[in-house]
C-alpha cells in the first residue's frame, strides 16, 4: 500500500539504481580490456530494456481496486465535462434538493432536536394538566397558583418552580435615567430548577416569593453591563422598578438564555427578574403561570408522573368542574412541551422539503437513465468488447457518485444561503434557544443524502443499462432504429410523479398564499393610512390610580393634538390587529351567573375619529363620559351580530363584575389579533366592547396592564419621522420617568401580527417555485432526450412529407400526456393533503377551486413550455442529413 | 472487475521462489548493491546460473516489499553511488527456512534420482 501510493519516486530511484549497474557492468567490462564503446553496448545488450523492467516493477507495486477507481473517477470527470448541460441541469437539481432540505433540517434541528441550554436538560419537565370528560380529552401545559404550589410543597420527586409572563416595564436606575426593559417574574428556586447559578449573588429566597416579602430583583448580565457597566458593588443597590423600589440581590451569566414562550412579548430578551410571589387569586387563579420542574436524582419519569398524579385531588380542590370531567396532574418534558406548537408546522415544513427532495432526485434519475440510454451503444461496445456487467455498472455508480458529492457540496452552499435569507425573512418570529446554524448533524445528514440519493438512483440507470442485450442493443444503435422506446417506462414513471408532488406542493403553497392575501386584505374598518403608534408601560406604582392614568391621557392628548400637522389623537388598550383583553360579560336581564365572552378595550375619546372607525347607531365616546357619569360602553357590529342578533342594541344594558354599563353606540368592526376564545382567525372582526377610559377601577388597570401596553394612536399629515420627535416630547412633557416602549405604524403593527403567516408562507412558496422548476427540468429532460433519441425517425416523417407542425406535436404529445395524468394524480393526491393544512388557512376552503385551477393551469402551461423548447429542435432538422447521421 | 493479466514469462514461476533465496543467500555475505548480487550469483554457481537482470530488480522490489531486505545508497568501490541491499533478521530467519527447505528439496530429489539398483 505505501509503495502504492510512493510508486512515481521510487520508479526514478530504481531508473537511478539500474543505471548504477550498468555503470559498474561497464566498468568490469573495461577492465577485461573491451574498448569502451563496445563495453557500454555489451552491457546494454545483456541487461535488457529498463524500461520494460521497470514497468514490471511499477505494476508490482500497483493496488487494483485503487487503479481502477481511480480510472473510473476520471473517466467520470471526463464525461461530466463533456457533457455541460447535463452536468449543470443535475448539479443544480441536487444543489436545490439537498440545499432546501440543508436550510430546513438546520430550523428543524435547532428547534426540536438541540437540548435546552441547561445542565441535564433530559430531566427538565413542564408541569401541566389532563381533562378528561365523555366530550373529550384536553391535554395543556401551565399551571394556577394551587397547582404549582401543591406541587412545590408536596412533591418529593420533583423540585419545582414557576414562571409568570414577561411584561415591558419602566425601570428607574438613577436619576434621568428611565428604561424601558423586560421583567419576568419568577418562583424561588428557578434558578435552580434550571441548573444556573447566578454569577454574582444569589437567587430569590422562599421569603422574598410571598406576598409581602422583601422586594429583591436580578439583573440580566446585558443590563447589568448596560447601567451598571458590570460592577460587582451593584449586590444591594436600590432601583426603581414600575415606580416600586427593588434591592439587586444578584447577577446571571451572560451564557443564561431564556425562553420566552409564555410571555406577551415575545422575540424580546428579559433583562431583569423580580420574585413571582404566587398567590391563587387574581393572576395565580387562572392558568397563568408555567410549572417546571426537575426530576430529583434517581427519580423516573414514571415515577414522577404517578406522584404528581395523586396528588390532583388537592392540586385542583379550587376549580369548579362539571361532574363528568376529570383533571389529573402531569409532566411533559421540557423540550417538548415548548416545542408542542412549532411541532407540526415544522414538521409539515419538512415534509414540504422531503417532497421538494424526492422530486429532485426523481429528476437525476430521469437524467441518469436518459444518460443510460443514450450511452446504451458506448455501454453495450464495451461489452462487446469484454467488459463486465460489473465493471459498467462500478462506472455508472462512480459517475452518479461524483455527480452526487458535488450535488451534495453544492447543496450546502445553497442551504447556507438559503439559511441567511430566511434569518432575514423573518425565522425570529419563532423562539429559538439554539443559535441556527449549520452544524455537524446538518453535514451528515446532508451527505448521506446526497449519497444514497447516487447509490439508489446511479442503480437504477445502471441496472436497466447492464440488462442490455449486446446484439440489441449494437444492432438498433447501428441500425438508428425508428421507435425503440420500449425502456422509457421507467422515466415516464418519474415525469408523472413528479408533476403529481409538485402540484401537490404549488396547492399547498396558493392556500397558504391566499391566506395570507385574505388575512392582509382584510378590510381593517378604519383608515389605516398615516397612523403612528406608540405604546409605554403603564405596569408602574405611579399609575395604579385611574385618575393618574387618565391625567396622563388627557394631558397628552393636548399636547400631542397641538403638535402642527396632527389630525387626530387617542389612546386605547390595544391597538387594532393586536391581541385585546378577553372578558366575561352578561346581559342585565339573564342572571349573572350566565356569562358569555368577549375582547375588551378601554379608549379615550378621538380614539375613533382618529382612526376613522364609521359609526353605525347611537355616539362615540365623549370626555363627558367622565368616572361620575352613568357607565357607558360601545360595541362593534360583530358584538351585535353574536349577542344581539335582530335585536336593537343601544339603550341596553350590560354588566362586568359588579360594573352596569349602558351601549350607547354600535361602530363599524376593526381588525383584531388572535381572540384568546373561540375559532377566530389570526386576524379577524372579534366581537369587541370598548369601554371609556375615565370609567375603569384602579383594580381593573393594575390587572390588564400587568399583560397590556396601552397605546397611543396619532394620525399625522407629515411623516412619521416628523412626527416622533414632538411625540416623544408630549409624553415625556408629562411624566419624563416614562419610556416609549415601541413606535410603529398601523402597518408595521399588523405585519408583525402576520409574521408567522408571512414566513410559512413564503417558506412553502418558495418550495413550490422550487418543485416547479424542477418539474420542467424534468419535462425538458424527457421530450430533449426522446427529440434526438427520435432524430431518425423524425427525419423519416418529414422526408416522407410530414409537416414540422406534425412532426412536433408528435414529440411533445406524449410530453403532455404525462403532465396531465401527473396533474390529476397531484390533484387528487392534494385533495387529501390540505385536509391537513386546514388549521392555517383562513378565509379559503381547502378544496379552494381558484388555487387548484391556478395550479393546474401553471403546471400545463409549464409542462407546454418545457416540451415545445427542446421539440422546436424538429424544426432545425434537415431530413437528408438526418437520415444520413450516423 | 478486470484485473489486468500479466503477460508470464515462461519458467518465470519456477525461477522466482529460487532467485529470491539465491539473492538472500548472496547478501548473506554481507551488504552489496545489485550488480554485486548478479555477480555473486553467477561466480558462486561458477558462472552455470547467469542471473538475468530483468528478473533481479523486479526480485529485489519484492523482497524489499517483503520486509526480508531493506536498502539504502552508498558509494561503492568503483567510487559509484549504487543502492546497497541488507538482509533484515527477518529476511535471515526467511533465508534459513529456505535453505533448508531446499536441502530437504535436493535430498528428497537426489533420492528419487539415484541410479536405480536392478
């Protein structure tokens, strides 16, 4: 083997040591008295020829199987070379194949496949909750302040904490120096839980996590580098947090990362923690916290789940069920309980690349095969002239191999950038704890594609090619015959199937794109035109005071109406296409205990006119709808059409809690975010009840703006970057301690609603356009490869008076032909499909006849395109040098 | 697969196992460079073996190959750089099997020779 590998030096050297012995021949013969010249001859003539012995010696030292596969590598880069377009039309086929599924397995790995960053993450779990009843099985993660407790105090195979939602708040460091940051509220013990110790001071005692315990908070490492410039003296220094004093008891790591499923904000990193401090009322009476838990050493899952098990009945002793439904306490494991939601549309992502995979492949195939057939004269001469079946089919498996490695190389280049662009599109949307990228399981799984991609289908072509009968085959490429084609099944075969996944693909593709068409044209019910949000937190001990917060409103509504330029101004809970405030509610006249639902806003008058909203019966809102006046409130026509049906709803009275309040005006319906209830889209009217600003409890206010921002709404004749500046100032102008927390425009705002949507979107779009050129690559493979393969034929068909019009539909026929039976295969197939897709789409069936008549069409039309290119060949035909080629 | 068939030399076969134990037995004698051996050969066999050189090198790779020699460049006496071979103790245990092997050999056909006694 190493002489294998050194045989070109050690072949000089042995040149170098056979002249020595000439030499020394010579020498000898001199010395017997030859005269030179006829020494040197002697010796030649009796030494023989070095070359031939060295030849000898060379391929002593030769390895056969290296020889050979060394011949056959650069057989098959000879032949890749040659043949350009071939090599190219397949580089780019595997490229877009392994590429597509390089980008996504990379989303999919980082997502569902990379641990959690915390130390044993296998043994991390969410708490959650079982209900069963004869209706139905119900299966949710979260946890209300009884159940984390019970299990926080009873459990002794797990140790448990909790987490709260992370709210935007306004954080007071030093004098003038107010930030907007995020906090999340935590359990005692969470840090633990996790396995990370904070790098400087300690995590929250079980005193500091009750009601009335010392008010301690811990500093994300980026704050702390942000407005302490990392000073370990920090431990024990007083901050202002929402208008509240806090003492930094400590510090976490820089490598902390957080998950931040379970907060309204999501896509923001938390800069501080303060203590959850659980209760079960007000926030902890609902599900409103996340159970986690870690399994204590030598502790199973089964065992784990059976203890928290028992212990239901105490866990759930405060929920009013129905009789015939049972609760019982569980664990998922971490991972896969943040995962739940992304699971399927990733999975059917994937799928969507699997299927873009198959079709590439599909592709090669057809490529090798059409390669097979018509190198079937080059195969079956060198049968003929002794070459094994063996031996041609190692060839073609070579060739399909380096074919596949480059595809494979390019693959991952294209993956890579395909990576980059979708970090650009959008792919924060979704909340990662893995940095995406490129890692060794992506490269394997790459490879391995890529390789078994070449075994199976460099096989194919090499199997059918390796079956020829050598006297056939040798006879009809010798002879041209006229319509060989009896072993173009096979490629048929391929053409259909990959038509039917690509219409299946483009289906899916149009009903998520018509979706999102349908969810972007909404109508919003009001002009949407010019208007600037800006939104602060209001989670702040300044604002528990309803007067306080309406002082706020009212003050800077002036001084932002007096801005030059501004037509209108309000502020609102939650602005259109964001998520509103669910609230029960009942009719006056049903008893109180019959509540039904609804989205809830509180909004200061010119909230409407500022936005436009047309007013359908009754009034808007007015500053006379003061904390005095009789209770008011407004509805939209969604809310009639649900709870008012044929009936006259202004001068009705409803009731919220203990509050009456009379509807003394019905408006036109505004677009919402998700609902949070019932089977509402993810935007959509929702029945909606605005209530005036001025008439809400200090109660009320302190509980939604825990979750809400409220927000100001200004339409402006100039431009937003005008506009900020003075904005800026009539909010601070008022209250300089209180941070803008987001600037955006209605437009901004509903696009970020919609980035989900948007992303999939485009994702799938993109793998349509993808298994649509792979598709006509396909067509255009088969009809160019049966136009020449049919040259001789054809050019009998017109020397015998067939027209070129004739002649090319009988090329490209059988093109279309297999288009349509792949069209109504893909069809049906997509049929059955998009059943699965329902839950994405909005306002369009998944039988929607447009989308499936478009897709259709395109794919005929394509199918029409790839066959006509390669058959206007026909009409370049010279019937006489036709006939005589070859 | 198609492994190349090397054209064979006729006797080569019978040859080979012979010269290689001839070359071993010739640098028994200590280091020599290839010229040397042939000459050792064919004085030893008082000029009966002439040892062909298109066998000698091909037998020397082999042996080399072997592990049974290793070689190395030196001047030789006529003041020419030439390759010098050695035996390995490998190569010495193989040349003892060998020799032996062929006395056995010679015996068993002496035997088989001997005049036949009627």
């Amino acid at each position: 083997m190493r002489r294998f590998f050194r045989r070109g030096r050690l072949d000089a050297e042995r040149a170098r040591e056979m002249q020595a012995h000439l030499d020394h021949y010579v020498d000898d013969l001199i010395a017997a008295g030859h005269p030179r010249d006829r020494a040197i001859r002697e010796a030649r003539r009796r030494f023989g020829n070095p070359a031939a012995i060295r030849e000898e010696i060379y391929e002593m030292n030769s390895l056969p199987v290296f020889e050979t596969l060394l011949r056959d590598l650069r057989y098959a880069f000879r032949m890749l070379r040659k043949t350009p377009g071939f090599t190219a039309v397949a580089l780019i086929t595997l490229g877009l194949g392994i590429g597509a599924n390089t980008a996504v397995f990379s989303v999919v790995n980082a997502l569902l496949l990379e641990p959690l960053p915390y130390p044993q993450p296998e043994r991390l779990a969410l708490i959650s909750y079982d209900a069963r009843s004869p209706r139905g099985e119900n299966h949710s993660t979260g946890s209300d302040g009884q159940m984390f407790m019970t299990v926080r105090d009873n459990a002794k195979t797990v140790d448990a904490a909790a987490v709260g939602g992370t709210t935007g708040v306004n954080l007071l460091a030093a004098e003038n120096q107010a930030a907007y940051v995020q906090q999340q509220r935590v359990s005692a013990g969470y840090f633990r839980v996790l396995g990370v110790a904070p790098l400087v001071g300690r995590e929250f005692t079980p005193e500091e996590d009750r009601a009335g315990g010392d008010a301690a908070v811990i500093l994300s490492h980026g704050l702390w580098r942000r407005l302490f410039q990392g000073d370990p003296s920090v431990l024990g220094r007083a901050i202002l947090l929402r208008g509240e004093q806090y003492t930094v008891v400590g510090v976490m790591p820089a490598s902390f990362e957080v998950t931040e499923r379970h907060s309204f904000q999501a896509g923001q990193g938390v800069d501080l923690w303060t203590p959850l401090r659980p209760s079960t009322k007000g926030e902890g009476g609902g599900v409103n916290y996340s159970g986690i838990a870690r399994l204590r050493d030598g502790v199973s899952w089964t065992q784990a789940r059976s203890e928290l098990q028992q212990l239901s009945g105490q866990a759930f002793s405060l929920w009013q069920m129905q009789p015939d439904v049972t609760v019982t306490l569980g664990l998922v494991s971490m991972q896969e309980g943040l995962t739940a939601d992304l699971r399927q549309p990733l999975m059917m992502l994937w799928g969507a690349v699997a299927i873009v995979l198959v079709i590439a492949c599909v592709n090669i195939a057809g490529l090798l095969l059409a390669r097979g057939s018509t190198r079937t004269r080059e195969i079956v001469t060198r049968m003929a002239l002794g070459s094994g079946r063996a031996a041609v089919i190692r060839q073609l498996l070579v060739e399909s191999g380096v074919l596949a490695i480059a595809g494979g190389v390019a693959g991952l280049l294209l993956g890579w950038g395909a990576l980059e662009a979708l970090k650009r599109l959008g792919l924060d949307t979704f909340d990662f704890w893995q940095p995406i990228r490129l890692d060794w399981r992506v490269l394997v799984v790459t490879m391995a594609t890529a390789i078994v991609t070449s075994v199976i289908f460099g096989l194919m072509p090499a199997m059918q090619a390796s079956r020829l009968d050598v006297q056939a085959g040798l006879s009809e490429g010798g002879t041209r015959a006229v319509a060989g084609a009896a072993n173009r099944w096979p490629r048929k075969l391929l053409v259909i199937g990959e038509v039917a996944l690509g219409v299946v693909l483009l289906i899916s593709a149009g009903l998520l794109l018509r979706t999102f068409v349908h969810l972007r044209n909404q109508n919003p019910g009001f002009d949407a035109g010019d208007v600037v949000t800006a939104s602060v937190s209001l989670q702040d001990a300044r604002y528990r005071d309803p007067a306080k917060v309406n002082y706020l409103f009212t003050e800077t509504l002036r001084k932002v109406r007096a801005i030059p330029g501004v037509q209108g101004a309000g502020v609102a809970l939650g602005l259109p296409y964001e998520r509103l405030l669910n609230n029960g509610f009942s009719k006056i006249e049903d008893p109180p205990t019959e509540t039904k639902i609804t989205n809830q806003s509180y909004v200061t008058p010119g909230y409407f006119e500022t936005l436009r909203v047309p007013l359908r019966a009754g009034r808007l809102l007015t500053d006379s709808d003061t904390s005095e006046s009789p209770g008011v409130a407004v509805v939209n026509e969604a809310f009639v059409r649900r709870y008012f049906k044929g009936e006259h709803p202004v001068g009705r009275r409803i009731r919220s809690g203990s509050l009456e309040r009379e509807i003394v005006g019905v408006i036109g319906d505004i677009q919402q975010g998700s609902a949070g209830w019932g089977n509402f889209g993810p935007i959509s009217p929702l029945p909606c009840v605005y209530i005036p600003a001025s008439q809400t409890s200090s109660g009320f206010l302190t509980l939604v703006h825990t979750w809400f921002q409220p927000s100001w709404v200004v339409r402006t004749g100039g431009t937003v970057a005008a506009l900020l500046p003075d904005l800026e100032r009539a909010i601070q102008g008022v209250d300089a301690q209180l941070p803008i927390a987001k600037v955006r425009t209605v437009t901004e705002v509903r696009g970020d609603t919609l980035a989900q949507q948007q992303f999939m979107m485009s994702l799938v779009a993109g793998l349509g356009f993808i298994a649509l050129v792979l598709a006509a690559i396909g067509i255009h493979g088969l009809i160019a490869s049966s136009v020449s393969e049919r040259t001789r034929e054809l050019g009998i068909r017109l020397a015998l008076g067939a027209t070129a019009a004739q002649t090319m539909q009988a090329v490209i026929v059988p093109g279309l032909v297999l288009a349509t039976i792949g069209v109504a295969i893909g069809g049906a197939s997509a049929l059955a499909v998009s059943r699965l897709l329902r839950s994405f789409l909005w306002g369009v069936t998944p039988t929607d006849p447009l989308t499936f008549a478009a897709v259709v069409i395109l794919l005929l039309g394509v199918a029409l395109a790839a066959s006509v290119i390669p058959a206007m060949r026909v009409l370049r035909l010279d019937p006489a040098l036709t006939l005589r080629a070859e | 697969m198609t492994l190349k068939k090397k054209a064979q030399k006729p006797g080569s076969d019978l040859l080979q196992g012979t010269l290689d134990m001839l070359v071993l037995q010739a640098l028994r004698l200590g280091p020599a460079h290839g010229y040397t051996i042939a000459r050792v050969i064919e004085q030893r066999s008082d000029a009966f073996l002439q040892v062909e050189q298109g066998s000698l090198y091909p037998a020397l790779n082999r042996l080399e190959d072997r592990g049974w020699l290793d070689s190395y460049w030196a001047t030789s006496e006529n003041n020419r750089r030439a390759r010098y071979y050695r035996l390995t103790p490998k190569g010495r245990r193989q040349l003892e099997r060998e020799s032996e092997q062929w006395a056995q050999l010679v015996r068993a056909i002496g035997l088989v020779m001997r005049p036949i006694e009627e």
